[in-house]
C-alpha cells in the first residue's frame, strides 16, 4: 500500500484539474461535494499508508517512492520522490483529514457565492500543494509545494478581491513570504553545494556524520529557519497572518490554523539532525524567537475586538510555543502540538465561521454576546475548543503544551517563565472571548438597523455541513492528549512513532529535574490555566475589575503600522532611488552604448558608396594589410 | 599497350558520388527542357526541388553510413567523404529544395533557366565543401560563383538586379584572383594541391628549409578569396548591394548556400592543411572576426531597408562563424575539435534561417509591390512596408518572428544553439576576448531583429485600414517552406540533442 502514496496528493490534484475544467458547469453544490469527495479519499488512502507503515518494524518504516527523474543535469540529480515516513504520514493524516472536514465545512459556508466552484479549486490545489510539500524527499519537491500553498494562499485570501482590504492582504501575505522563500532557496543551494544533494536524507546523514562542516550546517539550518519564520508567521515576519483574516473563514481554518502555517515547524522537525549539529546559538535563536513569538502574540489578542483576530494572534502565539518547542529540542512535543492544535484552532475558526455566518457576517465581538442560546451548538463546540487551547486538562492542548513547557524548563527557565507568562495570557484572552460572543448580554439587537434588516434580525444556527465537522473536531479536541500522556512511557504512541525520524536530534531530559517532578509542573500548569480563566472573568463577566486593553495592544504595539511606514517612507524611497539609478545610470550607459553604434554606424555608412571602385580599394586595402601581416610572420620564422 | 598498363583508373565510389550525380541530373533535364515547348508552370520548379531533395536524401544516407566507416577521400583523392561535408552538402540540399519552392512563386518568369542555375550552383556548392584538393575546390568555387552572378542579375526588369549581377561579377573576378594566386604560391612551396597532402608535407618538413614567406602569402591570399566569398570584412563591400538588389529569394539562396560552401570550404583548408601555421593565421582570423562581428552588426542597425538589414545581419553571423574557427586554431587544445564543429553547426543552422527570413521577407515585398504599383521607383523591401503585417495576417508574421528571434539567438530556438557553441568553444580555447566581443555584437544585432518585430506588431500599416483582403497571399509552396523553416528552427532549438550527439563526429576530416 505504501507504493501508492502518490495517490495521496494526485486525488486533490485530479479534483482540482476537474474543477478547473468543468467547475463552472458542474456549478453549486456539486463542486464542493467533489471537492470534498477526493479530500476524503485522499484521507483514506493515507490511512491505509499509515496501517501498512505500522505493520512494519519501526526502523523499516521510510519509504521513498521515486515518480520520475526530475532534474537531471550532471551532478545535479533530482527524483521527483514521495517519502512515507511516520513525520510524513503524520502530517499528511492530519492535512487531508482537517482538509476533508473543512471542505465538507465549506460547502455550508460558501453557499450562493458567484466563485463557488473557484473556491473549492482553490481548495483542492491548496492540499495537493500541501501534500506535496510533506511528502517530498528532498527540499526541491518540499519547495514546490511550498511555492504551491503560497500562490493557493494569496488567492485565497485575496478571494473576494473586489473588497480592497482582502486585495491588500493577499499582497501583503506574498510579498512578507518572497521573504521567507529566499531563504528556503539559499538553503538548498548551500546544501547542494556543501552535499552535493537536496535530499533530506543525504542532507542529514551528512550533518550526523559529519561529512560537513558545521558552518554550512549552521547555514543551512538558519536560512531554512528564515524560510519557517515566513510561512509560519514569526517575529519578525508574523504581521502577514492577522491580516490573512480577509479571507473566507473555511480558509483561515484550513489554512492559516492548521496546516500551511505549520509547514515551517515541519520543516524545522524534517532536517531536525542538521539543527541539532549547528552551532550552539541557532537552536537558542530559534526558541528564543519562538517564545517572544508567543508572548507578543498573546498580549495583541488580548486587546482585539474582531472574533477572527484574536484567534489569528492566538494562531501566532501558539506557533511560537513549536517554535520554543523545537530549539529547546522537543521535537516530538512540537509535532505533538501541532497536531493538537489543528484540531482545537481548526474547530474554534470554524466555529467563529458559523458565528459569522449567524450574525450576517458581523465580526465585531462588541456587537456580539449571548449568542449561545441562538446557536447552542456551535456554542457547546466553541466552549470545547476555549477549554483544549486554554490548558485545561484532560483537553487536547493541556498535555501537548504541557509536553513543551516540560522541555523547556529542562532547556532554560527563563523561556519557561515566558512560556508560562503567555499560556495564562491565552488562557485570559480565549476566555474573554467566549464570554464577549457567547455570554454577558446580547448586544446585536444595535447592530440589526446597521445591516437593514427588517427588524427581526436573529442570529441563527448554522447548517448541518458546517456543524458535522465542528462535532467532529470537537470530539478529537477532547481526546486528542490520548496520543502521548505523560504518566508512563507505555503511553507516548506518538513518540514511538516518530521515533525513526526525530531520535538523532530529539533531546532527552531524562535525570533532569524536570523529568522527576513532571507532576509539580503539571500542576504549575493547571494553575496558570485557572489563573487566567479567573481572571477574565473577573473583568469581564463579573467586572470586578476594569478591563485592560490599551491601544497599544490593540493596534498590536504599532509594529505593523512601523513596518508599513517603513517599508512606504523610506524603504519606497530607497526603491524609488533604485529605479532612479536603473533608469539614468543603467539604462543611460546601454542608451549611450546604441547611440554610439547608431552613431559609429552613420559614419561608416558613407564608405559603402556604391561604387564599385570604391569597393574594390577596400578589398585591395584589406589584402594589403592581411599579406603585411603573413610576410611579416613568414619572414620572422626563416 | 603500354600506357593502359601504366595507367591505373581511380576507383570510383559511384554511390559516394550519387548526391552531385542527382544534381547534375537534374540540371541537365531542365536544359534539355530548352529543347521543349514551356512546360506547365511549377513543373521546372518541381524537377529542381526533385532532383536536390534525392541529392539531399542520399547525402543523409551516406552521413548515416559513415556512423561506422571511417572518413575517406574519392577518385584519387579529389574528394573528401566525411560527415563534415556530408552534413554541409546536406543543408546545401535543404536549401536548393526550398529556394525551388520560393522560386516557383516569385515575380521572375517561370524560366528553366533559373531552376538549371540553382542546380549547377548546388553542384558547385557541393564541391567546394567536399573538395580535398586546391584546384577541385577552385572549380567548385568558380561554379557557385558563376551561377550566382547570373541569378542575382536574372530580374532583367529591374536595373538594381542588374547592377547587382555586375557589381558581384567584377569584384568576384577580383576576390577569384588572389585565390588562384594563393592556390598557385602554396602549390610553389609545397609542390601539391591537395588539402591534406600540403598538411602532411607541412607537418613532416621539420629538417627541409622552410620558405615561411611565401607560403603564408599564399595562405594570406587564400584568406583573402575564401573571406570574399563568405563575406568577412574588409572584404564585405559587395554584400549589401548585391544582397539588396538581387531577386529576393536570390538573396535568400546566396546567403545560406553560398556561406555554407565559403564557411567549410575554408574551415577545411585551414584545419587540415596549414595546422602548422595555426600561430600564424589564428591572430588574422582573430581580428577578420572582430571587424566582422562589431562591423556588420553596427551597421546593420542603421539601416531603413529589410534586406539591407538581413545583409549585414548575414554579415555579423560570419562573425559568428569566424569565432568558432579561431577556436579550431588553438591546435593544442583540446578544445579545438569543438571549434569545428560549433563553426559548421552555425552555418548550417543559419543556412535554413536565411532561406526562411528571405522568403518571408520576398512575401512582404511581393505584396508591397502589388498595393503600390504607382509609386515607382520606392523600395518595396524598406522598413515601412512591413508596418502592421501582424494585424493583416498575424500566423505569417509569428512566423517570420520566430525566425528573427532565432537569428538574434534567443533561447529555445536553432539560433540560440548555433552562438551558444560557438561561444563555449571560444570559451574553451580561452579566447575570452572574442567570446565577449560576440556576445556585444549579439546584443548590438538584436536591436536590429527588434525593429523588424516591433515594425509588424506594432506599427500601424501605411494604408490605413487593416483589412485581411490586404493580407499578403502566400502560395502553397511558399508556406510549406515557411513552416519547414520554423518547425527546423524550434526543434532543433528545443531539442538539439541529435546536433550535440553528432559533434564530435564531424570534426573527423578525411585526410
């Protein structure tokens, strides 16, 4: 079965193919069905890869499945290659599974758009772009699909382009992106020069035995960090990701929660060897921009007042906490979260989709509250996914966050008190959200003049598609933690699993203080999780206390406002000045040379006259010279 | 008897000499035609294309052959049989068939004339590349050489036809001079004619009293008269005048046929005779091939008339060529053979560009012609006429595009190919000069390929109103050309594998 691996990304790519050609004619629903259809089968198909590679003895699990050879030029040799290895099928289950259930979503929230059909081509590219790039062998295939989620990312977002906002974001996600890309491409092109190949395998064997030297390894590792910190939105390149919220809400979901965003920390994890032989500093920069990543983050949200902003920060935030997870070198706890918080994030966007669905696309939660009467079950749902993100055990995110913070007080207690500082910010800002949507009293009787309705305006509940798959992920959101508790080594599955792929770079904190007193942490843990539930709703459902959200937070410290002045100001500037130079300096030095042969030409034009006697001089002339010359060389050698 | 016992016929490879037989042939069924009332009109053509295309078929048949024979010499070393030539006698073949085809259509009368003379020139063209002795390649030369005199001056309606027949007759008779007094001071150094002969004497006379001076000013001589022929400056003058004011199609024939036979004709002579004096000639090839690089480009750009322009054109891509012999000069590199190859490769590749842009070219002018018959005396070949033929008919002119393109040598086409050997085995040799003098000369021409371009697609056509009734009409063999002419120059661009593959052979001379 696992041969077949390549049908996980080309059933996508045939639905896309399909809804490219006839989209428009098999037209609404039909076209999301199919969509849906092939994602789903895309699904089952990688579950019969993940039973087969489990009937396997753990180190024979890495299968590389080469399609055709790509590039070959000389030493240059590429395979276009699938590789199924548990990392692989990991994140493929979960993309194609979240990917399914969003699709199903979709076609409930999408319902009488003009690009209906467009939209789900979209989607489709966007998982086979996805697949591709877990699935790859080496950097290039990885790039690909890197390059694919990207361009399905910018069309997404930008999808309902006529709103000038959406328009803005979409360039914005690319261009901070381009940013990201270049180091993915410096990265490969110092591996092929310092190995020789692009494949993850000869990459990192060669980083583990040492066939290169730990500058270029360091180089490696820090160009593809750069690349991570792009498409995974981290400091300094996170200010893309809030703005992404322009899209359709299924894509926030899909796209900018569970998946593509992840793609750098499974990068990271991917060439986890290579990291763990660089330099001392490149995993402390990674965990030290992780944790700020998620802190920074989680003080924005708590200060934001559109439903799908605050998730998009806690999206951030919650990246940073992979990010610290993979430079303290808890691998398997990063994918651990990852995984969880696919779930949770997936199931609260789509549950902020339905409010918004609800409410007649009204995002303001100040306009909001006590809507878990009108919607009772994207209510219970939503509440489900505010319990996993906020830490509260037995929920999905109590263990896996519990499972980094672990590492990284192993690793450095400082990053642990950051850590720390930002789950109880979480913990604060989710639950001031449920209470400001769910909760307190309702404030959209206001808001029905605004939107014209006639008076009755009533928020309502969302259609049966779109609440199955918020079922659905809440269920998992409940029991996802089952994957790796913490009690006894019996009970990691999912780091017996990964273990082929991660057991050269994962850390081990066994013997550390931290690994005997895991309990006391726990508990820490737990504490922070009620301190920051108490304390929100203590401003805002009991409002004992006056609720703080200066402008600063609320405009997310000006960062992005600095950016954009920057890059409009003086960066325009140094760009208007490139031009400026291009244009008279360049273009003047290549005008110059064509006006001087223009010039040259004239004049040597006069000498072909169209006399034959002239011609013949010429002729004549030329022999001379030519005769001049051989004589000259003749009489030297005798 | 006596004598019949002393006398030793050569042997004679009657199907290694099959392609100049077809060629003959063919001439000699249209002159007997002379004889006949006029035959139906097409059919002269038909005979010619006929006869060059079996030419061409065995040519192919023979390069086939000599996979796993080694290059040899004919009729007592005459003739050289190697792919060398063989792929030269091969695009000489290409181009008779479709020059028959452009010809077939053109505004000169249906003459059996016309299509003799193609022939006899293709039978001289064959010679000159193939010939392994001085004085057979004299006959080759003198052969083409006639016959184009006459085809440049076969439109007897248009004096500038004339003017051109004359013009290339006298300096032709110049440039033939010097040759044979070249051909006569190598004979009185070395005491033999033939190519390889001379090569081996010149190699073994280590201890014999060289004569150095006399030899190279026959090797200056010959430079000289091989240089006329393919247009090298300074002795280019001819060119664009008899370029422009011979029948188009003409023009096309003399540019690929009569360079392919100049081009290899030389490239032999100097390979294989006068390896020796590589240290003598290279800096004399090197310098004809910058003047002939930046001269022809330059002043091609400043020119107002097509056909003007595709001379100088013609011009630079000798240039071109020269670069890859300078690099066959660097006897002891390894590189050398590369040179060879990268200079024939050019040659023939151009061979079928010029054709193609030349017929394209005799389309427009043809069509000129007939919308402004009043105004007599305007050229029908000048910049303006092609204003707006993409608009008029836009599958004619994306061809004619991509010829043009191909000729500046943009990727994916023949064209590309052609500068990119030439300029790696300049590269290779370490001739880093030359190499990025070529490629300034490229960019400075392709200004000139740009204006044609941008004249079709975006000017406004002189008449006014773009109607498809004021398309030009093109014929049926005039589009098959074209068509071969783009389908060669794509797939060879995009797939040059079998030109790549075949390289190495062709430097292989029989000697």
């Amino acid at each position: 079965m696992v041969d077949f691996v390549w049908l996980v990304p080309f059933l996508p790519l045939i639905g896309g193919v399909v809804l490219m050609v006839f989209g428009s004619r098999i037209g609404e629903p039909r076209a999301g069905w199919l969509a849906t259809l092939v994602t789903a089968t895309s699904f089952l198909v990688t579950v019969a890869v993940y039973f087969d590679l489990l009937g396997m003895p753990s180190e024979e699990r890495s299968h590389v499945v080469t399609l055709f050879q790509w590039i070959p030029v000389g030493a240059l040799q590429i395979d276009f290659a699938l590789l199924a290895d548990p990392l692989s099928i990991t994140m493929a289950l979960f993309v194609t599974g979240i990917g399914s259930l969003i699709h199903l979503y979709a076609i409930g929230y999408m319902h009488g758009d003009p690009k209906f059909s467009k939209f789900f081509l979209y989607l489709n590219l966007f998982v086979f772009s996805m697949l591709m790039l877990v699935l790859g062998e080496n950097l290039l295939v990885t790039f690909l699909g890197w390059e694919g989620v990207g361009a399905c990312s910018y069309f997404l977002i930008s999808f309902w382009h006529t709103r000038n906002s959406a328009a803005v974001a979409g360039k914005k996600a690319f261009v901070t992106n381009r940013i990201g890309d270049w180091g993915v491409m410096t990265a490969m092109f110092v591996a092929f020069s310092a190995v020789g190949s692009v494949s993850y395998k000869a990459i990192n064997d060669a980083a583990h035995e040492g066939a290169m030297s730990q500058t270029a390894i360091s180089a490696i590792a820090i160009l593809l960090f750069v690349g991570a910190c792009g498409k995974s939105a981290q400091l300094p390149l996170y200010f893309w990701l809030p703005d992404a919220m322009e899209g359709p809400t299924p894509v926030s979901a899909l796209i900018h929660a569970a998946t593509m965003v992840t793609a750098g920390v499974f990068l990271m994890t991917r060439v986890g060897p290579v990291l763990a032989e660089s330099y001392g500093w490149v995993p402390d920069t990674i965990a030290i921009v992780g944790a700020a990543t998620a802190l920074f983050a989680a003080s924005i949200a708590v200060a934001q007042h559109d439903i799908k902003r605050v998730l998009a920060y806690s999206t951030v935030s919650q990246l940073g906490f992979m990010f610290l997870a993979i430079g303290s070198g808890a691998y398997v706890a990063a994918i651990f979260h990852m995984v969880t918080h696919a779930f949770f994030k997936a199931l609260l966007f789509l549950g902020s989709g339905s409010v918004i669905h609800g409410m007649h696309h009204e995002q303001d939660m100040r306009k909001m509250g006590a809507l878990r009467t009108a919607m009772p079950v994207t209510a219970f749902t939503f509440i489900i996914g505010w319990l996993a993100i906020a830490g509260v055990p037995p929920f999905a995110g109590f263990w896996s966050k519990d499972e980094i913070l672990l590492y990284v007080y192993a690793d450095n207690r400082l990053l642990y008190a950051i850590g720390m500082l930002a789950a109880l910010l979480t913990a604060y800002y989710m639950t001031r959200q449920v209470i400001m949507v769910f909760f307190g009293e309702a404030r959209w009787h206001d808001a029905a003049s605004e939107h014209g309705a006639h008076g009755d305006f009533r928020p309502h509940e969302s259609p049966k598609v779109m609440l199955i798959p918020l079922m659905v992920l809440a269920v998992l959101s409940v029991v996802g933690g089952a994957m790796q508790l913490p009690f006894s080594k019996d009970l990691h599955f999912l780091e017996h699993w990964l273990e082929p792929v991660v057991e050269e770079a994962e850390r081990s904190i066994s013997g550390t203080w931290a690994y005997d007193n895991k309990y006391v942490l726990l508990l820490a843990a737990i504490v922070v999780a009620a301190a920051g539930i108490a304390l929100a709703l203590a401003v805002y459902a009991r409002r004992r206390l006056p609720a703080i959200e200066p402008k600063a937070l609320e405009n997310a410290w000006w960062y992005d406002a600095t950016v954009a002045r920057l890059v409009g100001g003086p960066g325009a500037a140094t760009f208007r000045g490139i031009t400026r130079f291009d244009s008279q300096v360049v273009d003047g030095a290549v005008n110059g040379a064509a006006a001087l042969a223009r010039g040259v030409g004239s004049q040597v034009r006069r000498s072909q006259s169209g006399f034959v006697r002239a011609y013949a001089v010429i002729l004549s002339l030329g022999t001379v010279v030519l005769l001049a010359w051989f004589v000259w060389r003749g009489w030297l050698a005798s | 008897m006596d004598i019949a016992g002393d006398f030793l016929p050569p042997t004679i490879e009657w199907f290694a000499l099959s392609p100049y037989i077809a060629l003959v042939a063919g001439a000699l069924i249209l002159l007997l035609g002379s004889l006949t009332p006029q035959w139906p009109r097409g059919w002269y053509g038909l005979v010619s294309a006929t006869s060059a295309g079996v030419a061409g078929v065995l040519s192919v048949l023979q390069f086939a052959n000599l996979a796993d024979e080694l290059p040899r010499t004919l009729v007592k070393g005459a003739l050289a049989h190697d792919r060398f030539g063989l792929l030269a006698l091969i695009a000489i073949c290409v181009a008779v068939v479709f020059t028959s085809m452009t010809t077939v259509d053109a505004d000169t009368s249906d003459s059996l004339e016309h299509f003799a003379l193609l022939l006899t020139a293709a039978l001289g063209a064959a010679i000159m590349v193939t010939a392994n002795d001085l004085v057979v390649s004299f006959l080759g030369i003198e052969t083409l050489s006639l016959s184009l005199y006459v085809l440049a001056a076969s439109d007897r309606r248009r004096s500038a036809s004339q003017e051109a027949g004359l013009k290339y007759f006298i300096l032709g008779g110049f440039a033939s001079a010097f040759l044979l007094y070249g051909i006569a001071l190598v004979y009185g150094t070395t005491g033999q004619t033939s190519i390889s002969g001379i090569g081996s004497t010149l190699a073994g006379e280590v201890s014999v009293p060289r004569n150095d001076a006399m030899l190279l000013a026959g090797v200056a001589l010959l430079l000289v008269g091989f240089g006329f022929k393919v247009s090298l400056v300074p002795f280019h003058s001819w060119t664009p005048d008899v370029y422009h004011g011979a029948p188009t199609h003409v023009t096309g024939f003399m540019a690929s046929l009569g360079k392919v036979a100049a081009i290899v004709a030389l490239v032999r002579l100097f390979v294989v005779a006068f390896p020796t004096r590589a240290d003598d000639w290279r800096p004399a090839v090197f310098a004809l091939a910058v003047l002939t690089l930046l001269v022809g480009s330059v002043l091609a750009i400043v020119q107002r008339d097509v056909k003007r322009m595709l001379a100088y054109s013609s011009i630079s891509h000798a240039g071109f060529m020269m670069v890859g012999l300078e690099a066959a000069g660097r006897i002891g590199s390894s590189s050398a053979s590369d040179g060879v190859s990268s200079a024939l490769v050019y040659v023939v590749l151009y061979s079928v560009l010029a054709v193609g842009s030349f017929a394209a070219v005799s389309v427009v002018s043809q069509h000129a012609s007939d919308v402004t018959s009043t105004s007599e005396g305007q050229s029908t070949t000048s910049l303006d006429a092609f204003n707006g033929v993409a608009k008029t008919n836009p599958v004619f002119a994306l061809g004619f595009t991509v010829l043009l393109l191909a000729q500046a040598g943009v990727p994916l086409t023949s064209g590309f190919v052609a500068k990119f050997g030439v300029i790696r085995a300049a590269v290779s040799t370490e001739s880093y000069v030359l190499a990025v003098l070529a490629m300034v000369s490229a960019v400075i021409a392709a200004y000139l390929y740009l204006r044609i371009m941008v004249s079709m697609w975006l000017s406004v056509p002189a008449s006014g109103e773009a109607t498809s009734a004021l398309a030009p009409k093109l014929s049926l063999p005039l589009r098959v050309t074209l068509v071969s002419a783009v389908a060669i120059t794509l797939v060879l661009g995009v797939l040059p594998t079998w030109l790549l593959d075949v390289s190495d052979s062709l430097a292989l001379f029989a000697r």
